[in-house]
C-alpha cells in the first residue's frame, strides 16, 4: 500500500461510524440507482459468485445478495469493513486493494464498483480496471459508478474530523477509454443529475462485460 492508498484508509477509518449513518441506507433514497441496479442482477443471474469493491458499509452488496446474487465485499478500509460485517452478518467482506485483488483469475460472475473508482489517480484506472477484468468470468459483467467532470476534488475535513481523500472526475468518452483499453465491451453508460442531498455533480453509471473470447 502506498501513502496515498494509507491516507486514504486512514481517512475512511477515522470517519467510518459516521459514513454508515448517512450511506447504509441510501438507496433508499435513490430510484434511478435501485432500478439500474436491480437490472444488472437480473443479467448476472442468481446465485452467482459476485464482488462488491470498495464497498464501503456494504449497502450495495446489501441490496444485490437480496436479489439472488451471492456476494462479497472489499475495501481499503479496515473500519469500514467491521461495519459491512456487523451490518450484514450474511455477506462475507475483506480488507483489499483494487490494485492487487486477492482473487482468483476468472473467478467472479459480476463486480460491482460504486464511487470507489474515483480515488485512483488518471495513471492508475486501467490497472484498476484490468484486475477487475482478470478476476471476472468471460462474460462476466462490470458496473461502476462514478463523478463526471474534469480535474480532481481534495478533502481535508469531513464530519468535522481530519482526512486527506482525493477524488477524481471523469468525463463519460475518457472511461469509456479507460474501460475498452482494460478488454472491457461496453453495454451501455447512463447519467443522471445530482439528487438535492448528493454532493453537486453528475453521476455516471457504466455498464460492461468481460467479452467470452478475447480476441
């Protein structure tokens, strides 16, 4: 782990309890991510192995493993992680770099990836991208989630406690890019505006397969 990746754990400790409280629960609050969601486990099929990376408080492994997928979590974040496990006792969740997945090759139907992509640097997506290509299984699907725009946010202070998290914004044509130079077939990519208590950016929803032969 670098000092980056470190500052960021760090961050996201420190805050964990109260990231819980506003996140755990959402979703329900969210219908356009309900929807999406909901769709994309039915295309994956019940009861197949799927990952949820950086999966925070594990509302997004919550909401598929109810709809028949059988699921995991990972994050950066060890705090983060004991509150996945204690808020859902069902679901297995692990501490893990999206940069080094400890997974097998061709091991995973579905992976899942909601605002986790945006805390890697520009120069580190596709190797991101490329591990969650390598543990999927051909034609296993991709969904990620994340803030379009250009340039990068920093945060320093967050519910009144010390952090150092970058984030980085993407236009829709640059991970298109990213994606596609990953060996990823893009399926489709949707937007939608803000809603009035989400942080004001467009979110972007990009959803993808891991093409059954490479070519």
């Amino acid at each position: 782990m670098n000092n980056q990746q470190s500052e960021l754990s760090a961050s996201y400790d420190r805050v964990a309890e109260e990231f819980v409280e506003e996140f755990f629960k959402e979703l329900e609050r969210k219908p356009f991510d309900r929807e999406l969601l909901g769709r994309f486990a039915e295309s994956v099929g019940a009861g197949d192995s799927s990952c949820d990376i950086g999966c925070g408080p594990g509302q997004i492994a919550r909401f598929l493993q109810d709809r028949g997928l059988s699921m995991r979590g990972i994050d950066l974040s060890e705090e983060m992680i004991k509150c996945a496990r204690r808020l859902n006792p069902d679901i297995p969740f692990e501490r893990g770099d999206m940069l080094a997945l400890d997974l097998p090759a061709g091991s995973l139907g579905a992976v899942v990836c909601f605002y986790a992509i945006i805390h890697l640097g520009r120069d580190d997506v596709t190797r991101g991208l490329r591990e969650m290509y390598r543990v999927l299984k051909p034609d296993g699907r991709l969904l990620i989630s994340f803030h379009g725009g250009d340039g990068e946010l920093h945060r320093d202070l967050w519910y009144e406690k010390p952090v150092s998290i970058d984030v980085t914004l993407f236009q829709t044509d640059e991970m298109s890019r990213y994606l596609e130079s990953a060996g990823f077939e893009i399926l489709s990519i949707v937007e939608r505006d803000p809603y009035d208590f989400e942080y004001p950016t467009r979110r972007v929803y990009a959803w993808s397969r891991k093409p059954s032969q490479t070519k």
